[in-house]
C-alpha cells in the first residue's frame, strides 16, 4: 500500500471514528419509550489496494419497517410468550415497544376504573387499586425475556471470541502465502478458501474490527502483489469489478434523492458490503472509483448525521420546556392555600401543567426518565397534601355538625317553655353561639338551620300570642314609623337648607318610637335604610364616615375622664379587631369549600359574601376609630 493509499485510509477512519463519537445515542422515548431507528457509524473502510475485502464486521439494522399495532393487553401478552418461549431472538426496540403499549393500555383501564368510580359515587381517598393479573403474566414473561437476551449476549460474546481467534489464523496464513511470488502462484485455490471463509465469519469485538480489517487488507494485497496470473484473466477480473463498482457508486449517488434519511442509510450499508466483497480493479483506476464511491457515501452519511442532529436538538428543547413545567408545578406544590377556593385554582393551574407536559416530545434518553419522575413527584406532593387538607375539612364539618345537633336539641327542648324572658334569652344566646359555629356540608347544613328555626319560631309565635295585648301599640309605633320614612323621603326628593340637622331629629324620633309588629318588622327597617343610604349619598356622608366622625366627637369625652379610658377603649377595639379578622378568615375557607364543592349552593354563597363584605366594612371602621385614638394621644 502506497503512502497516498495510507493518507486516505487514516482520513476514512477519522471519519468513521468522528461520527460514531457523535452518532451512539439514540432519540429517547416517552415513560415508557417505543423503539425509535438507532443511528449506525457509516462504513467508509478504503478498500486500498483492491481485492476480495472483508465483510463488514458489524450486521446491519435492517431497514426500518412499519409496527405492528397491538389494541389489548391480551395481543400484547401473546406476542411476549411467542417471544419468551420462541426460538427467535428477542429484539430491544420490539420489547420496548411492547412494554409501552401495554403499560399505556394497562394506565388506561385504571384511569377509566377510577372514573367510573368517582361517577357511582366513590370517593378519590378511599379508592384502591386491585392487583392485575395481566400485569403480574406480563411481569414474568419480561423476566423470562431479560433471561433469554442475557443467554443471548453471553453466547454472542462467546462467538465473537471464537470468531476473532480464527480471522487472526487466516490472516497469518495469508501472510504466510505472500513470502514470494511462487508460493502466492501455488497456494491461490487455498487463498480463494481462506477467503471465502472470511467472509463466512460474522460477529467478532467491534473495538478490534479496524485492526482485523487492516492486517488481512494489508496481507491480501500483498499476496496479489505477488501473484502471477494470466494477464488476459486478470484484465478480465479488473473490468468485471469495474462495472460492478461503477453500479454502486451510480446507486450510492442516486440514495442523495431518497427522501427517507435512514432507509438511504440502511441502502449505502449494503452497498458498501458489496464493494467490500467486488474484487479489484486495474491500480490506475483503484483511487477514482474509490473517490466517486467515498463522495457518495459522504453526503448520505452527512444527511443521516444533520437528522439526528436535529432530532437531539429538539429533545433538549423538549428538557428545557418540561424543566420549566417541572419548576411551575414545584413552585405551586410549595404554595400554602388559605382554603379550599386556593386548593382548587391551584388544582387547575397543574391540571393545566399537566396538558401542556402531553404535547411535549421525548426528551434526550439519559434525562427522559428521570424528568418525568421529577415532575410525578411533585404532582404527588402537591395532590397528597391536597387530599390531607379536605380530609382534616371533613372532619372539622363533622364536629361543626355535632355542636349544630346540640343546639337543635337544646331549642327544640325550650320551643314549648312559657317562661317568656328567661327563654327567650336562653334561645338569643343560642341563635349568637350557632353563628360561631364553622360550615357544614349544604345538605345536612340545610336541614339542620330548618330544625334549629323552627323551634325558635314555635316559641317567639307563642310567646307573641301571649302578648296579643301588645298589638295596638306595635301598631301605632308602625303607623309613627312610616311617617317618619315618608318625611325622610320628601327630604331626599326636595332638598332643603339645614337638611342634615333635619334627617338627624328625624332619626332620633324613629330612634325613640318603640317596637313593631315583628312580621312587619323587617319591611319597615329595609324602608328606613333605603331612604337613610340614599340620603347618606346625596349628602356624600357614608354610614362609616358619620359614625367615625361621632366617635372621634365622643374620644375629647374619654380623653377628659384620664388616658386610662382611651386606653381601655383602644384594647377593646383591638380585641374587635383581631376577632373580626378572624371571622373574616372562617367565612372566606368556608366559600372555598362550598366553590368547590358545590353548584347548587349559589343563594347561600351570595348571602356569605354579603356578610363578608359586612364584615370587612365594620372591621375598617373598627381600625379607623383605633388610628383616632393613636391620634389622640400623639397629640397630647
């Protein structure tokens, strides 16, 4: 072999030795992964000095074909025993490719139990998941199968040895023939055996198949150096191999055209098997082929490397964006909910996640498993404390119904008492300490207030029967009551000079007039507050303002009998304050809950959310009035 001969050679395996430096991963699945096409090395050996060249050491991936698609787990057992139990040998890319499916059909059945199961009622914390039996068959027939490729690999180890043991025989035998030309001329029909068998042998260690490839090329030209044949015979093979060779670059470059990258890979592999097994053609031709043939195969081999290139490229963008969902869910899993109306948007925000972690493709196969595992872990997380959230809910609901069923027992035990002050106190105490009292769930909530309300209307009807008496003068305390409405009214429609001294004397006239009928009772106060507000808006005094106002009025009062007063008062109203936050607090966990919980519940859900805003409005009042007094005693 010439120097430029050596030159080429050492830049053909650079080559093969960059690309397969570059091309060894294969594109990762999802959890769990089909098989997808493994990248191969391009075999690019220059056949130097041409003769009958060695086959490619390595067998080559057949060209992808179209999978088999399995709609049962049933389908997907019975090909696993063919495979467990058949003589065949057990691909990788098929067994992957059949443990996901059936491991989607099998999360597939489960989920459609479950929601069955939450459909008839069942609750999501008590649901179990029995065993399944095809699950524990395809279990064992995957271990059967990991046995039979590990027999598999040991025995291909083995042979590979062997195999490696006798090429380096032949290839010392070949040497042994190239000693001169007459021991080349007598030992041809040999040679041509040692060759055949060459190419007989398969398998052998892939990290020594340049070398193999090297020595038995070297020796092999060598001997054809020295042989002497018929010139006219050896013209003949020269233009044979010629026209053989011709055809193969012509197919290796019409591959360019192939719009399938790993097929026109698959195709050149068997190209260059065949141009490894042609023999020589004529020296002075032997670089041109070998150039045309090389130049070919470079622009397949450089289509094959971009598309896994591109293929890995998209799997780290892929990492990256299920990344970012992993810190999303992560970031909400560490999130403290202020009750059950936060669980749920939380809850919507990682369903959402979730949605989105579906449309995303594989990620690279040494990161996929492990980000996919990252991001169920805090999805668990964030579902297991959920669940331990609204089981404490449901517990805290029960007491709350338990101290409810004490106070429908106790009113119902009063209902029928005629002790009309004493029981009518006792029954107000109560109706105060049920309002203390958290959520219960709607429907047994609903019943029990209907209990409670009723026993208290049975006694205060009673008890207003007794006091008929009563009646006339509820009467005219409702007539003096309209007509201070319909003087407050007239005010509202045509104003006047000193109106707000007026709209206060007439306050403290309806102030001053005793009780009404009770059925009356709740109409005629709407009417007073209706024309009082509308009032209040006309005169740009709001109800908080004017009782602000008469309060820091009334702190000069408290200031003059000593500092202890308005420090009392301020302890006092801190103590409203802290107790009204906290109401607020209840209030707002329980409209969670009922959000959640339940659609039907709207009138009730608008009635606490009127009492909330209430309750936030007074409270603002409350601390108003304490920054007066801070006022107060900064000014002293």
């Amino acid at each position: 072999m010439d120097s430029q001969e050596n030159v080429l050679l050492n830049e053909e395996q650079s080559e093969v030795k960059n690309v397969e430096e570059t091309v060894v991963n294969e594109p990762v699945a999802e959890e769990p992964q089909p098989p997808v096409e493994e990248p191969q090395a391009p075999v690019t050996e220059e056949p130097a000095e041409e003769s009958q060249t060695p086959d490619a050491e390595e067998p080559q991936a057949p060209v992808a074909e179209e999978p088999k698609v399995y709609k049962t787990k049933a389908e997907v057992i019975e090909r696993i025993k063919e495979l467990a139990h058949g003589d065949e040998a057990p691909s990788k890319e098929e067994v992957d490719m059949l443990k996901t499916v059936f491991y989607k059909l099998h999360f597939a059945e489960r989920e459609a139990d479950l929601k069955a199961y939450l459909d008839n009622g069942g609750e999501a914390e008590k649901y179990q998941i029995l065993p399944d039996e095809d699950e524990n068959v395809f279990k064992a027939e995957m271990s059967l199968i990991k046995e039979k490729r590990a027999k598999l690999f040991l025995e291909q180890e083995a042979e590979k040895q062997e195999n490696l043991k006798r090429k380096l025989e032949i290839i010392e035998q070949i040497k042994n023939m190239a000693v001169s030309p007459e021991e080349a001329n007598k030992n041809f029909q040999e040679f041509k055996k040692l060759q055949q068998e060459w190419k007989e042998i398969k398998l052998v260690p892939p990290e020594k198949a340049n070398e193999l490839w090297r020595n038995y090329q070297l020796y092999v030209e060598q001997y054809y150096d020295l042989l002497k044949l018929n010139s006219e015979a050896r013209e003949y093979d020269f233009r044979k191999n010629l026209e053989i060779k011709t055809r193969l670059c012509e197919a290796a470059e019409k591959l360019a055209e192939e719009t399938d990258v790993i097929s026109a890979f698959h195709q050149l592999q068997k190209l260059h098997q065949e141009f490894r097994e042609t023999g020589p053609v004529s020296k002075d031709l032997r670089e041109e082929v070998w150039t045309r043939f090389k130049a070919a195969s470079t622009v397949i081999n450089k289509k094959h490397q971009q598309h896994f290139d591109e293929l890995r490229s998209k799997e780290e963008d892929n990492l990256v964006r299920k990344t970012e969902l992993c810190e999303k869910v992560e970031e909400i899993a560490k999130r403290e909910p202020k009750g059950a109306g936060d669980w749920e948007k939380f809850t919507k925000e990682i369903i959402a996640i979730q949605a989105e972690w579906k449309t995303i493709g594989f990620a690279p196969q040494k990161m996929n498993v492990k980000i996919f595992e990252r991001f169920r872990a805090a999805c668990d997380e964030f579902f297991a404390r959920k669940t331990e959230y609204f089981k404490q809910l449901k517990q805290k609901f029960a007491e709350n119904a338990e101290k409810k069923k004490a106070l429908v027992e106790q009113a119902q035990a009063l209902q029928d008492s005629t002790e009309w002050k004493s029981t009518s106190d006792k029954l107000i105490a109560l109706q105060k300490e049920w309002k203390t009292i958290g959520m219960v769930p709607k429907k047994l909530g609903d019943q029990l207030w209907n209990d409670f309300l009723g026993a208290c209307n049975k006694f205060f009807e009673a008890r207003n029967a007794a006091n008929a008496g009563t009646r006339g003068v509820e009467r005219e305390n409702l007539e003096k009551k309209r007509s201070i409405i319909a003087e407050l009214k007239a005010l509202s429609e045509n104003a006047e000079e000193n109106i707000q001294e007026k709209v206060q004397d007439l306050i403290e006239q309806y102030q001053a007039v005793g009780h009404v009928p009770f059925k009356e009772k709740d109409k005629v106060y709407k009417e007073y507050h209706e024309v009082l507000d509308k009032l209040y808006k006309e005169l740009n005094i709001s109800t908080a303002r004017r009782r602000l106002n008469n309060f820091k009025s009334s702190i000069k009062n408290m200031a003059e009998r000593g500092s202890d007063a308005l420090d009392n008062e301020r302890s006092r109203l801190m103590r409203r304050y802290e107790s009204m936050k906290q109401e607020i607090q209840t209030y707002e966990n329980n409209l969670g809950f009922l959000n959640a919980a339940s659609k039907k519940g709207n009138s009730l859900i608008d009635e606490m959310n009127r009492k909330v805003q209430k309750l936030k409005d007074d409270c603002e009042l409350v601390r108003q009035k304490i920054k007066a007094i801070d006022a107060e005693n900064t000014e002293e």
